[in-house]
DNA sequence: TGCATCAATGTAACCGATTACATTGTTTTT
DNA sequence: AAAAACAATGTAATCGGTTACATTGATGCA
C-alpha cells in the first residue's frame, strides 16, 4: 500500500500489443516511430500516469545527469545568486544538482569532491576555499574524464575551463578611482593570497599605485578572511597606523562594511577622512552609510555560463577544450563612501 | 577511452573467486559474512578503485535517495542558512538534494512539484512562494504517501507536519516591546496575508495592541511584498500619515532597512522620531544604523530539523504523523533602533 | 514478376546492484 | 554415530529502461 507499483514501459507495450523498445522509442520521440503508434502510446502514458525511471536509464548509460557544485559557502549573496544561474541552466537541460559547502575549508572540500566522485557525477562546477592549497584532490575527475569548471575562485589548470571576471581589472579601477580622489595612503584588506581573485586585485590594487608613481607599502596590506567580524579587527589594526591612511580598499563588501562601521564608530568621517571601496555589490553596500563604491560582478549570469558550457561539453555541443577562459564584464559602481570631492556623503 | 569500465562487484566476485551475493553483502558490512572474507573484499575494493553504483540500488529498492526542496528564492540570508542545514543532515545520511526556487511565484512552484514528482524524490521539503493560494500541486505525493513538510512557510495539511516558530508570539514580542517605549501609533509592513507567517504576525501585532489598550487601525497594516525597495515605496506612504506613526514593525528585515533609509533621509530621526522593529535577524540589521530591533530565529536548525524528521520518517525511524507541527524557539534583539528610553543610538 | 529498398516494429542482451531461497560444511545435541 | 542447528556462501530473479541487430511487410523500379 505505501508502494502503489508504478506503470512501466513493459505496461503501456502490454496493453497497446507493441513491443518495448516501440515505447521507448516514442517516449523519445524517435521519428522512426509512426505519429499513429507515437500518438497511442503518448495518450496511453497520459492517461495510466507513467511516469519515466531516470534510474534504469542512467544504470544502462552509464551517466547521471547529475552536476556537482562546490562552494565556498551557501549563504552568501553572490553564491546564492551564481547558485541560482547554475539551478536555472540544469534544471532546463534535465540535469540534476549536489550541492555541497566546503564552509572554506579544504578538508570539506576534498570530502565533498570525494562524496561527488562516488556519486559519479557526470561533470563539476567549484570555487575553492580560502585555503585549498593544492588541487590534486580534483585529478580523480580529471583522471575519469569527468569535466570540471572552476568559477570565480579558480584555479589555473590546463585542463579545466574557468569562468570569472578580471579581478585585477577591477581592483586596477576601484584604486584608481581612490586616487583620483586624492588618497595616497590607501589600505588594502584581503584574504591569504592562495586564491587568484585575491592574487589578482592585489596585483590590479599594486598596478594602480604604481601607474601613479605611489610607492608600495607593504605595510598597507591587511590579510585576514574577509568576514564582517575581521573588518572590525582591521579597524583597529587601522586606528594604529601613523600616520592614519586617507582610503581603504576592501577585497570584498563584508570586509569593507566592518570595517566602516568601526571606524565611524571612532570617529573617523567617511569618505573625508577615509575613502572606501568594496568588492562584490553586495546589497549591505546599499544599507551602509555612506554608501559603498564597489565592484558590481554578475553572479546569476556567471552561474548561467559555468553551467551552460559544462553540459555543451557533455552533451558534446562544443569543445570545452577551445575556451580556456570566460571572462565577465565588472563595472566600478561609484557611490558616497569614496566620493571627496563632492562630499554629498547620501 | 573516455570511459575506462567501472569496477563491479562482479569484478571483485571473479577476483576473489566468491559470489557477488557475498561481495554484495560485504559492502554493506552485513554480519552474515565471515570476518576473513569481508576483509578480502574491502581490499580488493580500494585497491580496484571500486565504486558504489547507487543506480543500480535504486533501481533495484524502488527509492532515490533523493530529497526534492523547494524554497521561495535561495539569495536571502535565512533560506540559504536552513538550505545548509538541511544539506548538513541529508549529506550525512546519503541523501541527495534537488533544490528549486520558486522565485515567490504559484506556477514556478507548481512546475517545480511537478519535476520533482517525475524525479521520484522520496520525500519533499516545501516552503511556500508568497502567492500559493492553495497546495493541490502537492496532492500528488500525498497519494503516492511520498512523506512532505513544510517549513516556515507552512501550510496546515492534515498529513504533513511543519517546523516553523512561533509568528504569532515572535510578532507579540516585538510589538509589546515597542508599546513599553512608549510607542502608540506602530506601522506594520508585513506581505499578503496568503502565508502563515504574515497572518500569524499580524495576528501577534493585533493582540499585543489588544493587550495594551491601543485600538488597532486598519491604516496602519501596509502590504507589499517586504523587498527593500517596497521597504522604500512604505516610507513614502508613512510620510503622508497625519499624525506620523512613532513606531514601525516590519515583517521581515529588508523591508524595515529599506523603509529606514528612506525615512532617514526625509529626516525622521530613528528611534526618538520612529522606532523600528524587523524580523529574521538578518546580517543587514546589524549594519544599518541604528542597529535594527529584530526577532531572531534558528535558520540552520529549522533545516537540520525538517530534513532530520523527513529522513526519520522515511527509514521508518519515528513516525512523522505523531508530531505535526514543530515549533523552534525564536528571541526578541533588542537594538538601538528601538530603544526610544536610553536612546544611546549605537 | 522479381529484387532491392525502406519504414516500422520486434528480440534480447545489458547496465549493477539486492535478496529470497537453496546449498554446503561444521558444530552441537542426544 | 546420526540428527539437528547453524554459519557461510551461492544461485538466480528482479528492478526499467536502451539499443544493436533482426524481422516483417509494403513500395519502387526495371
């Protein structure tokens, strides 16, 4: 009772006095099958509620249909949104989610990449934890011929394609944009440089000082992990500096809102006494006041295309192996927090 | 090449020279097979690089292993939080995961029920989009006795239970709190009265006025659909109030932040102009200033909770129909943007 | 009319587990 | 010493599709 049987294809043959492989045909919509035949069998499947087994399919072709996505963390705004893109992209293909967090552990990480192995997921979407420091724990798929894309926080192997923005563009133009306000001193507030996007606009944040000859000062990198909760230590580590920086840029908006807060709360004035920017456009740049210039990134549209391009190559539409690299666009969004010139700080 | 054969266990039987029904019944560690022989297995198997081949299970036990969840959008804080408690627990107890969103739409809820229902998920977990008028989409597990909770946005399903706080108590506790800073004139934002939770805190807001003598004022309740751009269309319309209302209590913490701004600028002053309460204790409530009043309530539990008991109930463990209703317990945050008495705002 | 061609359908092996039931060999009981 | 009990393992059917290859009957063409 609790397991009415389910009608099967060997059902829907019986009654219409066809053979199986007549109905799995026109389930598939097989042109060798005839519209009559098909159009029989449709009706029939309708109206007995058949319903198709993935499993009996999967077990005789030897795939899955099934994607594993790793992520840093869940509850963030941009992983839920490059989360989003990726769900809508599979769901439409037929593809089925793993979603896991490594909660930026890369002891979680190599866990779940096994857990994902043992589910023989046809293909993999990751972004890497803070402090993964080597990949080999993805060479099992590399191995098996199960593709692999990084996203946003990738890692540069020869065999996988990545999909990211130019973070050392980005963070070239958010400097920039600092020092086109006149700051000098700027801060920079990251994370361990073992992840390109923090390598990168470390790189872009150095590129602009010394396009606009301002010496380097090792000094004015922060390292810590980027939470809510380290921009509040920064602040302090901040408040030390003699003489105090004119501008801080934060690798991401958390960071940057942490640290604001503290700072204001120390009587720093924003942005006349210090400059900000951000990375990210999370919504809490909106909510902080003054409001914060950031790096706008398209996380729904980088799911959309990590997604789409690993079930091309499944699905053998088109070469992974051609693209090495997707690069999306960002855009400086310039609001209040860096605005010193004219300090309209709303 | 692209697929170098799996290892079965018919691979591991011929090597060993035993029946698969042993290898079989090794893998699963089941008592009946000698220690020796277990052992045997075990080793072949890691050092055939033997993999599990959970198709050929579910074809064979009639279940998936899979849990089919639908939210109304993964981007918000609190949903991503119970998403990770629920994968915590499934991941845990070998269960995968078909996420969906509905994106706060009735038809992208019921083509997602739907998909799930093909996918033969074993059991569901639902939390209801803004508009659902009613739930026959979920008929269909109901009679196939494909167990189904709903969480925080419940709907009250004689067969299903639910695991939600309580709304009418959390709603209760926040009014009476702005009540006893003297407050008389309280704003609700909260969304269509269609989901529980906005019924439940309205109902909570109408008793606590109730409770304090305060006639309640049809005026007062605004409906919108709690973005924080709706935060910002509600502030308008409280300007326009003559007189202004002295407190606000918003039904979820975007809205209350939107509406915040937006007052802010038009130079009410937060709390002694207007006091403010939110629900949901999202991050974004510790960075607007003042820091926003909030009801606080278990997101990672509720997912631990609704996935543990779907799963209990599916191996039969505990009996879902005993418990119907799970409640989690929630707590007032008092912040500075309520508190009128000692306003130190921050 | 005879043969090639083709459209439509059928046959049966296969994917890799699970498990009821059968079989074997060993120990215990009487 | 024979029977009963038991531990360990084996046999074979089963889950529900896919698809290479085979078969059937109709049509085209010389």
């Amino acid at each position: 009772m609790s397991k009415p049987k389910e009608v099967t294809i060997y059902d829907l043959a019986r009654k219409l006095n066809v053979s199986i492989a007549t109905v799995s045909r026109a389930l598939k919509d097989d042109p060798v099958v005839s519209k009559k035949t098909k159009k029989k069998i449709f009706d029939l499947a309708e109206e007995m509620g058949y319903r198709y087994n993935h499993f009996a399919r999967n077990l005789r072709e030897q795939r899955t249909y099934t994607i594993g996505v790793i992520v840093p963390r869940l509850n963030s705004y941009f992983m839920s949104t490059v989360i989003a893109g990726i769900e809508s992209v599979a769901n439409n293909e037929g593809y089925t989610l793993i979603i896991s967090q490594s909660s930026e552990d890369a002891g979680k990480e190599i866990a779940s990449a096994k857990t994902m192995f043992n589910n023989r997921v046809d293909g993999m979407l990751v972004s890497l934890a803070y402090d993964t420091e080597e990949i080999s724990h993805f060479d099992q798929f590399i191995k098996k011929n199960i593709p692999l894309i990084f996203f946003d926080r990738v890692s540069d192997h020869p065999e996988c394609t990545s999909v990211l923005i130019d973070n050392r563009k980005g963070a070239y133009e958010a400097t920039s944009h600092l020092i086109a306000q006149g700051c000098r001193r700027i801060v920079h507030l990251t994370a361990t440089p073992k992840r390109n996007v923090y390598i990168d606009r470390l790189a872009g944040y150095k590129q602009a000082l010394a396009d606009h000859q301002i010496p380097f000062d090792e000094k004015y990198v922060l390292i810590n992990n980027l939470s809510q909760e380290a921009g509040t230590q920064a602040a302090a580590a901040i408040l030390q500096m003699n003489p105090l920086p004119d501008a801080i840029f934060a690798a991401n908006d958390n960071c940057a809102v942490g640290c604001m807060l503290t700072l204001k709360k120390a009587g720093i004035r924003i942005p006349q006494d210090m400059a900000f920017a951000g990375f990210n456009n999370d919504p809490v740049s909106t909510v902080i006041e003054p409001n914060l210039t950031t790096i706008n990134y398209p996380g729904y549209k980088m799911g959309e295309m990590s997604a789409a391009s690993l079930i091309n190559h499944l699905n053998g539409v088109n070469s992974i192996d051609t693209t090495n690299t997707i690069l999306l666009r960002s855009e400086l969004i310039i609001r209040a927090s860096s605005l010193k010139t004219k300090s309209d700080s709303e």
